[in-house]
C-alpha cells in the first residue's frame, strides 16, 4: 500500500513540475527612447494588443517607454516572438511617431502584450490608435485624436475644443471633456462634465452628468442621457432612431422647441407652452417654448422616447 501511495507521490511531483515547466517560459523586452521636441510636436501611437498610458508634464521633451512581453511553453518560440515583435520610433519635422507590429501567432506563445507609457508635454497634439487594450491619459490640454477598438480608455481633463474620439467595442469614461466629435459603435461612454456635445452613437449608451454648452447628437440603437443642462446653451439637436433620449433643462433655461416624432413618445415638462400641435395616426409635430423662449431645441425621433425631465 505504501509503494502504491509513494508512486502517485511521485506522479502528482512530476505532473506539478511539468506544468510549472509549461508555465515558465516567459520574456520581456523594453524599448526606450528621449526624444527633445519644440512647441506644437505631435505624438502619434499606433499600438496591438496592450495598453497605451499618458502622462502629460510642463516640459520640452518626449520619453517613450515600450514593454514587450510574453509566456509560453517553449522558451526558443517565447524568444522569438517577443524579438519579431517590431517598435518603430521614429522622429520627423513636427511629429514624433511610435508604431508595434505584432505578427501571426498560431499558438507561439499562451499570452502577450505590447504596452506603451509616453510622457509628453501638457501642450502637444496627440494621436493614439489603440487595439485590443485600453488608453489612460491623466490630463492633457493639446487636442487629442484617439481611436480605441475593442478595449477601454480613461481619460482625465481633456479640454481642448478641437479633440476627436472615437470608441468600439469598449468602455469610455472622462472626467471633463472641452469638446469635439465623439463616435461610438457597440460602447458605453460616461462624462462628468463637458463644455460642448457633438456625438454620434450606434448600438451604445452615453451618459452625461452635466453639459455647459451645445449639444449635437444622432442615436441609433441606445440611450443619451443628459442628468443636468446649464445655462450656457444655445442649441441643442437631437436625432435619434429605435432609442431613449432624456434631457434634464434646467427650469431657470428659456428655450423654444420644435418636436417631430414617428412611432414615438415625447415626455414633456410641466408648465411648457404648446404653439401648434399636429397629430397623425403615427407622428406627431409639436412647437412650444418654456419660459418665454430662448434657446433652440430640435428633435427629429422614429421608434424613440424623448424626454425632458
């Protein structure tokens, strides 16, 4: 019995060391560089499969830092993969560009990554194309054109006017967004606070807890929720199809509405003043102002709820 107990010791032993074996294999490789720049460089990030983190400062400088990385169970393909993993920094007049390749894996390696940290002045442009991983940026004021495909981003204080973000298949929060154009396909988008919306959304849902200014949006297949709209707003224009679309007005906010709905609901607030009312079978025309009027607000909805809260 005990050479029986001592020989399936031995074999669990040799189970635990093969698949520690299996487990061991691992490289890593880093990428630097120091790049001096003037006002206004540019800083362009093309990366797969990892994450893309920003650190913005008051200098004249760029440092770039990439980490390759990758586990497997065989150390000679480990190596290999991670060294055919091409990071391409390169400099021209204006722009400073940072570009990973990864090529095919077909069971190489069980897992890798291709992560980059840039620090980069407060002031510089920045273009980021990320894929299969998230982008974090803390704070930046220079305007930032991000692209994020099936991964996430966290972005801190973006406060320039003129940013472009674009998000599938990922989760997107910022704290304070100073404007420009959003899309999203597939995504949920949560905002603290924006100066401006210009926003264009399928299949996704973006919250929004307070707007100081315009807002221009086009749903398709979602939700757009504004929790509270300030005085600074001079027009707002909604079109949205098979979604769900609540504005919360402040009450102190003049504005004058014009409504056209088919195969939808408008929930209107207590106390607004209908101008004209048309209604069919399955559309609807309504024009009305709160509060004297002011601010322009247009609505085109099908198979939508629209609401002001």
């Amino acid at each position: 019995m005990k050479r029986i107990m001592d020989k399936k010791y031995i074999v669990v032993l040799l189970i635990t060391f093969i698949s520690f074996g299996i487990q061991a294999a691992e490289k890593e490789r880093i990428v630097k560089k120091n790049v001096k720049v003037n006002e206004g460089t540019e800083l362009v990030v093309k990366n797969v499969f990892g994450d893309v983190k920003v650190e913005s400062y008051n200098g004249s400088e760029i440092d770039i830092e990439v980490v390759v990385w990758a586990r497997g169970s065989s150390e000679s393909k480990v190596n290999k993969f991670v060294d055919d993993i091409d990071v391409d920094i390169s400099t021209s007049r204006g722009e400073v560009r940072v570009e990973s390749t990864v090529g095919s894996n077909n069971g190489k390696v069980k897992e890798f990554k291709v992560n980059v940290n840039v620090r980069v002045p407060i002031n510089s442009p920045l273009t980021i194309k990320n894929s299969f991983g998230n982008v974090y940026i803390s704070e930046h004021k220079g305007a930032v054109n991000l692209d994020v495909s099936h991964g996430d981003f966290e972005l801190g204080k973006v406060v320039n006017s003129g940013n472009e973000i674009e998000l599938q298949f990922g989760d997107g929060e910022i704290e304070e967004y100073g404007g420009g154009e959003i899309e999203l396909s597939h995504s949920n988008l949560k905002i603290s606070k924006a100066h401006e919306i210009y926003l264009e959304s399928q299949f996704s849902n973006t919250k929004v807890e307070t707007v100081n200014g315009d807002i221009k949006a086009s749903i398709s297949h979602g939700e757009f929720d504004v929790s509270d709209l300030v005085t600074n707003y001079r027009t707002i224009d909604v079109k949205a199809t098979f979604s769900t679309v609540e504005l919360n007005l402040d009450e102190k906010n003049p504005f004058e509405i014009e409504y056209k709905g088919s195969f939808s609901t408008f929930k209107r607030p207590k106390g607004i003043e209908i101008i004209e009312h048309k209604e069919e079978i399955n559309s609807e025309f309504i024009r009305a102002k709160y509060n004297g009027g002011g601010a322009e607000v247009n609505v085109k909805v099908s198979f939508s709820t629209f609401r002001i809260k």
